[in-house]
C-alpha cells in the first residue's frame, strides 16, 4: 500500500525529530580549465544534522557506497527514517556526504572523466533485493529476507532505490583520491570525528584516514569494498595497494613504482572464500592504527563470504580491528543494502552499541 505524504499525516507519523542545527557545505572544489571555461571539479556536498540533545562527543561522518548517494543514509526505499536520524536521535552529530559525481555532488565527464553505466533493475535486484533468484546465487543468498518489499525486478521499492542511483569515476584510482581529497577537508571542518562508509566507500574511508589519522575517533567500516587487491573482480591488481586502487602510506614505504606483493590464504570455513593478503614480512599502515576499526558484515550479502579478507589485511598492517557479523549479534537476513532494509534500526542498533563501548567519553 502506497505511503501517505500529506503534510498532516506525517506530521502525525511519529516523535518530532530536535535539531539545533541543520545545513550543508561543500568540501574538495578544484578549479579545472576547459576549452569552455573554467569549472569546478571534484566537489562533495556535506548535509548535516545537529540534535537538540547533542549527548555524545563525537560526531559521525557517513560515506555511501557505489553509485549511490547521501540519501541512502537519510530514509529507506518504504518510507521510514534512515540511519542519519537514527543515530542523531541517539545525540550524535551526524554529517552525511555525497562523494565527487555522486547525488548532490553532480557528476560531468568535464570534470571528472569517463563515466561507468548506469545500474539496470536486473543487476541491482541481483545484488541487493533478491539476490537467491540469481541460478548463480551464493551460498548466504538463501537467508536474505529483509528487503522491505518482493525485490524483483516489478518492485515499486526497488524502483524507488534504482532512481537514486547513478554512474561512478570509471577511473577508480582517482575516485578513491577525490574522496580522500574532500573527505579530509571534511574533517578539517568539522574535527575529530567517527568515519562511518559503506560499499565502495570503504577504500575511500582508509584513503580519509590515512590522510587525517590525528581527526580518527573509531571506524566503522559497513561492508568495504574488497576483498583485498582483486575488488570483486579475480585480477590481483585491482586494488594495487591492497585496500585501495590508490597509494596509502606502509611502513616501510613502497619505492617509486614498486607493487605491493600479495599471497592468497585459504578460506577459512564453509562458505567463504580465499582471499589475498600481504606477502610477509607485510608492510604496517601507521595512519590506520591508535583508534578503533570495525568491519561489519550482514548475513545474507554477498560480502559474508569475503570480508574476513579486509580484516585480515587491516591485521597484518597494525590496526585495531573488529569484525562483527550481524548474525552473532541476533540481527539476521539482511543483503548488502542493509540500511535500507526492514530492519534497519536494529542493524544500526549494533554499531552504536560498538561505537559506544569504544568512545564513551571525550
């Protein structure tokens, strides 16, 4: 049944959401010359949202995934309040970004080169909404059953999440850079804060992190693109720097032009898979390490079988990482697109708990 949006009955829908403040800016501008002119290239848009009840200490700045945009954090394809409003209704500052040629941040070939396709009702019904009708399917597909309506390719809420999604950098190198570039100033702004990503944000927020280490309180990683060095694809050199198509900062340091050499370690259970890791002695990621990482992982998303391979590489170069898997937490049958999903709040739920466990205090 269709959602009402008359103005009296959502503002009957629920508890009125306090905010002291709420409002945006931009971070990452390049002025770029063109046989037109100059333009700007680069930007991201920040929204934020300061509660009333501003009781935690730290804020929260969250990065969306793939073609997707900001909004994926602000409400979910039915209706209900996103995990921006959730977690400002716990007292946290919460700044959510829409990364370089994603949603209000637009996207030209002028300014940040060729562009991927567009994302099709059959591959996102796939990946995100119904995932066991694939022949294909993985093995966790089975239990996915959190997708708030049917996921098939007819799905008016799949509709809804296809019309929010758009194309990416093709160049992946200079994607992960842009985002470095604006997320860093970012926190410039805003100061020390938790970095919150999803999807293929996850190179982007170690690429932040790397950049500002000292403005790090906790990083909460939500299904980062991986696994390490091949991305989803079989080709080792995908992600050259092991979580990153761009250069991160080891210790010791790559030479100029030197590869950052990687071995594959078995799976290590039933339904999962062999991932890459460093070739020891492995280099250390100095600037992701001294605050909290966590890795959180969903159920019935095709990452359940692969994410141990970023935890593993976050290991071996130093970090303090966890990885929490929703199903040990109770939480169960969520798909990749968790935020967006029934239940949300619950998945939410758990890294606040992780969060608060980590930064109780100033």
């Amino acid at each position: 049944m269709m959602r009402s949006l008359k103005p009296g009955d959502l503002h009957a829908a629920g508890e009125p959401l306090n905010l002291a403040a709420h409002g945006s800016f931009w971070t990452g501008i390049e002025r770029k010359a063109t046989p037109g002119g100059t333009i700007v290239a680069g930007q991201a848009y920040v929204e934020y949202f300061i509660p009333s009840a501003l009781t935690r200490p730290w804020p929260i700045l969250m990065l969306h995934g793939g073609g997707g945009q900001g909004l994926d954090y602000l409400g979910t394809p039915d209706g209900r309040e996103g995990w921006a409003k959730y977690f400002v209704r716990q007292g946290y500052a919460v700044y959510v970004m829409d990364r370089p040629g994603h949603g209000r941040a637009p996207f030209h070939p002028d300014a940040l080169g060729e562009m991927t396709p567009p994302g099709t009702f059959e591959l996102l019904s796939a990946l995100f909404t119904n995932p066991g009708a694939r022949p294909e399917a993985y093995p966790q597909a089975r239990l996915h059953n959190q997708w708030p309506g049917p996921g098939t390719v007819e799905d008016p809420l799949l509709e809804a999440f296809i019309a929010g999604t758009g194309p990416a950098q093709k160049d992946m190198a200079a994607s992960h850079l842009a985002a470095q570039k604006a997320g860093a100033e970012a926190l410039d702004k805003i100061g020390p804060a938790i970095l919150m990503t999803h999807s293929a944000a996850g190179p982007c927020g170690w690429m932040i992190a790397d950049a500002r280490p000292h403005l790090v309180k906790a990083l909460v990683a939500v299904e980062p693109f991986g696994p390490p060095f091949t991305g989803m694809s079989a080709d080792p050199t995908t992600l050259p720097y092991g979580l990153t198509a761009a250069p991160l900062t080891f210790d010791p340091p790559l030479a100029q032009g030197e590869a950052l050499s990687s071995v594959e370690r078995p799976a290590p259970g039933a339904d999962l898979k062999a991932c890459r890791v460093q070739a020891e002695p492995a280099r250390a990621l100095p600037n992701l390490q001294g605050y909290p990482i966590v890795v959180v992982t969903a159920q019935a998303s095709w990452m359940a079988a692969d994410n141990h391979g970023t935890v593993d590489v976050l290991r071996q170069a130093g970090a303090d990482v966890e990885h929490v898997r929703l199903e040990d937490q109770g939480v169960l049958g969520n798909g990749h697109a968790l935020m967006l999903e029934r239940n949300s709040d619950a998945c939410a739920a758990v890294i606040e708990r992780w969060i608060a466990g980590k930064l109780e205090t100033p």
